[in-house]
C-alpha cells in the first residue's frame, strides 16, 4: 500500500500520519487516530 494511500485514509478519519529519522538508516513512520467512546449500553453487533 502506497504512503499517499495511507496519509488519506489516516486523514478520512481525522488522523494524522508523519515520519521520523530513525538513528543510522531508515525511517520511523508514526500516526494516530481519534479514540470514540461507544454510546453506553451499545454493542458493537448493533
């Protein structure tokens, strides 16, 4: 899967994607997306 890919499926749901040097060679890749808390009393198979 392609790093553009990526970047806009993180971003479709209101995340965020960026990357680090990592020490010697390479590169650290980071993201986060936003935490719901489910409705109280709600399952997921609902």
């Amino acid at each position: 899967m392609g790093l553009a890919s990526c970047k806009r499926i993180i971003e479709r749901h209101g995340g965020r994607i960026w990357i680090d040097p990592a020490s010697g060679d390479g590169t650290i890749f980071h993201f986060t997306l936003p935490a719901h808390r489910q409705a109280e009393g709600r399952t997921d198979d609902e």
